[in-house]
C-alpha cells in the first residue's frame, strides 16, 4: 500500500461511512444538492483549519480566527460601501485585516513569549469588538459582490472557492513537507530548544505561521461574503472550534511537531458530513455541538494514546503526573 493512502486511509473510511450511514438514513442526503451545499460550505472552514494545523504544529494555537474573520469581513464592506473603493483594493484589505491580526498574535506570543493561547484569546475579543465598530454593529450588504466565488460551475456543480481551498491545502502541504520553513515549524513544535541551540532563531518562524493563517482567514471571510452575499460582525462565531475540531481529527498532534494540512482537510469533510447530516436529520443545534464536542474529545484522547508512545496509555498517564 502507497505510503500516501495508508496515511490516509483512516479519514478516508471514516468520511466514506458517514456518508453510508446518512446515505441510509435520509434518502435526501444522497443527492446533487447537498454535494452542492457541502462544497460551499466547506472553502471557508477548509483555508482556516489549513492555517491552524501549521499554528499548532509549532505547539501554538489560536482562539481568534472566528473574530478576525468577522473583522475582515467588516473591512471589506467597509471599503465598498464605506470608501467606495474598488472590489480589488477591497480584496487585498481583508487579506492585510486578517494577516495584520496574525502578526499581533504571532509577534506578541513569540517575541514576548506570552501564551498564544492568551493573546489570541485577547485577540477574539478585540477583532470582535473592531467588527462591531466598523459595521455600527449593523449586517452590511453587498448584493453580488464576488458572487462568483460561491456560483457553481456550469457542468461542474462545484464553486471557484472550493478549488482555491484545495489549492490552498496542496501549497501549505508542500510548504510542510518540502521546503526549509516546514522543516523547521516542525522541528520548533518538537523541541523549540533543539532549535536555538542548533544556531536557529525560532522567532521568524512562528510569527510566520500567525500571520499565514491571519491572511487564510481573511480569504475565509470573502469566501463567507461571498456565499452570503452581507457582511456580517457577527460572522465566524465558534469557527475557531471547527477549525481545532478539524485539525485534531486529521491528526495532528496538539503537543506540535506532528502533522498534515491533506489530513486536516479531510477532518473538514468529516464534520461538514457531519454537520449536515446531523440537520438533515432533524438534530437540534445544542446535540450537534454535543455530538461535534465528542468527537474533539475522542480525537484529542487518541492523540494523546498516539503521543505516549511505548507503554500507550499508561505511559501517558505517567507523564501527566510528572508535570
């Protein structure tokens, strides 16, 4: 078996037997029309978890892609209706919202040496608060506005976003796996000391991967506006979860220096199954946070079995002890 497809091929039967199982339970489910809404649901969340898997593999995380989508979302309708800027200029002002969020983020958490966990924390709160601000706390909308990105292609059924997603996933992949940079966030989420004694300076590496992500949320927020046509503050909320949610079931190791941007985007496809098979089954919105929360459990409880080692989960528990 290819290296590939046995790295794999977990998600992959996983993902194929939610689709069996809601296939046999809705005779709904099974048709062009959810594949459709699948495929536009999928791009935001998609480009956001592929940043958030290069954040945690350097052992960080951050708790305010949900807010800075909001906040990117608001400059942009803020520049077309506000500025009367043209959609282009617009564009590349949610990309520098979303990246400028990151580099506060990775700046604050690597050079200070805060807890990312901290500052992004702070970070939710401040981009959410920016997004009230520049809207009025008021849903902006844009009509068609980059309606494109989310129209399905003739004879294709899939949107432009869900295509620049996977793009996004092959580039990052190929950045974690074959270049210098990837080599070295994964090496500094394994042992961050290792690195500087070995003549390393970790700081340009882990501000990088804040203001990677910071940027692919600000694409996330267009593909957003786009598939809604509005610009709403209150958009993104609880996104942040999804994208941990999705890159914990691909398997990357929440401890950092292990991990794959292709698995993560199939956690994608698992929960937005989920999720939509959830609904169409009549699921309330409080069990299928139940459901989606214990799926995040069960995903961080294997992983932390897979991270002990030797002597599995009794080594882990051995070395929870120590701390």
């Amino acid at each position: 078996m290819p290296r590939w497809l046995k790295d794999y091929a977990p998600l992959l039967l996983i993902w194929i037997a939610l689709l069996g199982l809601f296939s046999f339970s809705s005779d709904r489910f099974f048709t062009a029309a959810t594949f459709s809404s699948l495929a536009n649901q999928i791009p935001t969340l998609t480009v956001i978890a592929a940043g958030m898997t290069l954040v945690i593999i350097t052992a960080g995380i951050d708790l305010s892609v949900g807010s800075v989508l909001g906040f990117a979302g608001a400059v942009f309708g803020l520049a077309l209706l506000g500025w009367n800027l043209p959609v282009p200029l617009a564009v590349l002002l949610a990309l520098l919202a979303g990246a400028g969020a990151g580099w506060v983020n990775g700046w604050i958490s690597a050079r200070l040496r805060v807890p990312s966990f901290i500052v992004t924390l702070g970070m939710l709160e401040i981009a959410r608060g920016l997004s009230y601000l520049l809207t009025d706390s008021q849903t902006q909308y844009l009509g068609g506005t980059l309606s494109n990105l989310a129209r399905p292609l003739p004879g294709i059924g899939l949107p432009p976003s869900f295509f620049i997603a996977v793009v996004v996933v092959i580039l990052l992949q190929i950045v974690l796996t074959r270049t210098v940079f990837g080599r070295r966030i994964i090496a500094i989420g394994t042992n961050e000391e290792a690195v500087r004694l070995a003549g390393i300076n970790p700081l340009g590496p882990k501000i990088a991967v804040f203001v990677i992500t910071g940027a692919l949320v600000g694409l996330g927020a267009l593909f957003y506006t786009a598939r809604l046509g509005s610009s709403d503050p209150n958009a993104g909320s609880g996104l942040e979860l999804a994208a941990i949610a999705a890159v914990v079931i691909g398997g990357t190791s929440l401890m950092g220096g292990r991990g794959s941007v292709v698995s993560t985007f199939l956690g994608v496809l698992i929960i937005a199954t989920l999720e939509t098979g959830l609904a169409q089954l009549g699921a309330s919105e409080p069990l299928k946070r139940v459901i989606t929360g214990a799926v995040i459990v069960i995903a961080a409880v294997i992983d932390g079995w897979r991270t002990a080692g030797p002597g599995g989960p009794a080594a882990l528990v051995r070395r929870l002890l120590k701390r």
